[in-house]
C-alpha cells in the first residue's frame, strides 16, 4: 500500500506540502489526468526528492513527469485564469477539470 500525504508527520507535511497549507484537506489539481483531489490523498514517492504523486492509480506517469502534474487548485486557477473561469472555487475531488475548450 503506497504511503499518503495524510499520513506524513507535521514536519514532513510542511517539506512535502504543494499548498500553502499543509493540511490533508488542501485542493491540489493534476494536470496530466485533469483531477481534483485532497492534498492527504496524494502518494509519497520516495523516488522523487520532496515531491508528491497523483492520488490516482490509473494516472500513470513517468516519474520525471509525475513532480510536475500536481499544482495547488487555487495557484493553479491564479495561473489560468481564463482555461479555468468555469471552474468552481472548491472543487469535488475526484471530479475531472480541463481547461476551456477541452473535453472532459
């Protein structure tokens, strides 16, 4: 069973953490499978210094690939403002975001 997010120590979480906040509830979006989820929810991959993977198993990425899908939801709104308009503030995690103009 892989190792959470959620289940990191406080001082882990603060060196892990891809929000401001490093709290299990925390939105994080994926770019690469186009999904919400919960920060706790993430994969530890111990392969890849201090980052984070995907908290879904048929999002498989190459692992060089993998440290750079996850970004903060509201970060990544603030970057994106345009492809991510419609998108809600909080988002449903497990539910599939694409930009405007993408198929979901």
């Amino acid at each position: 069973m892989p190792k959470r997010f959620r289940d990191l120590s406080d001082e882990e979480k603060a060196a892990r953490a891809l929000t401001k906040e490093a709290t299990n509830d925390s939105a994080v979006y994926c770019t690469a499978c186009g999904r919400a989820m919960a920060q706790g929810d993430c994969i530890v991959d111990e392969d890849l210094e201090q980052k984070l993977r995907c908290a879904y198993a048929d999002c498989v990425l190459d692992a060089s690939i993998a440290m750079h899908s996850l970004h903060a939801w509201d970060a990544y709104r603030e970057l994106y403002p345009e492809e991510t308009a419609d998108w809600p503030e909080s988002p449903t995690f497990g539910e599939c975001y694409k930009s405007s103009g993408e198929p979901a």
